[in-house]
C-alpha cells in the first residue's frame, strides 16, 4: 500500500546499469528517485532533499560509501535518514563495517525485486525508531545474504 505522497529515495551507485535497474523498480513501484554516483554529491543531495531513504553502494570513486554514510549520520539534518547499504561486497565482515559506519541494513548484490522491496517498506512505512530500538546493534534477517 503506497502513502498518499510518494516516498523519496536516494540511490547512490556508481555502477550505471545497476543506478538505471534500482530507478526503474522503484519508479514502477511508485517511489520517487534521486540518483548520484558520487559520494561528495550524495551528501549534498541528501542535507538539501531529505529523502525518506538512502540506497548506498559502498564501493564509489573518491569517497566511498561509508564515509558518506559516517558524515550523514553526524550532521542533525541526516542522521536520522534510513540508510540501507546496497554492495556486491559480501563477506561478513563487510556487512559488519557497513553497520557500525551507521547503515541500517545490508543487502548484497545480486538483488531480487521482491528482496529490494522487502528490505525498503519497513523503512518507509514504520518509524525507524522503532526498528533501532528493536535491534540496536543487528541487522534485520532478510538482510542477510543466503547461502
């Protein structure tokens, strides 16, 4: 079920074909998208649209993902942002520095539609704080690559 105003997500990829397949799912779901590949670029996008969730790659030419991630969560206008780390990295222990940089889930590539769209509606839908209290230092399960 879709809010009345569509949600904005942020995608942060510099892997274009991956940028083009995360906009497309998300505009035919009915989300509004903003698109960067640079990491600089994502921080200003995200302190002058706030979006109600960020797309992060990890792996970006310049400033890599979680250090774009570390500085959104220590400015008070984007701390609060949903951030879901979204990388072909995916080695448990990347999942771990994505989450102690201040991502709230991890999803490793490849992604299935359906996988995308279950990792993002609890962000969109339920109040973060509600999930951050839950699990304060875990990811949610279907977050966590099988296999």
């Amino acid at each position: 079920m879709m809010a009345p105003h569509p949600k904005r997500i942020l995608i942060v990829e510099d892997n274009k074909i991956d940028l083009r397949l995360l906009r497309d799912v998300l505009v035919v779901h009915g989300y509004e998208t903003l698109q960067t590949d640079d990491g600089l670029d994502a921080i200003n996008l995200a302190l002058a649209n706030r979006p109600d969730l960020i797309l992060m790659d990890i792996r970006l030419p310049h400033l890599s993902g979680l250090e774009v991630t570390r500085r959104l969560r220590d400015d008070d206008r984007s701390k609060e942002i949903p951030i879901i780390a979204v990388t072909a990295l995916a080695m448990e222990w990347h999942e771990r520095e994505a989450l102690n940089s201040g991502c709230d889930a991890y999803l490793s590539k490849p992604i299935t539609i359906l996988r995308l769209l279950d990792a993002i509606e609890p962000f969109l839908f339920c109040p973060l704080v509600l999930y951050r209290a839950a699990r304060p230092s875990s990811p949610l399960p279907i977050h966590r690559r099988a296999g």
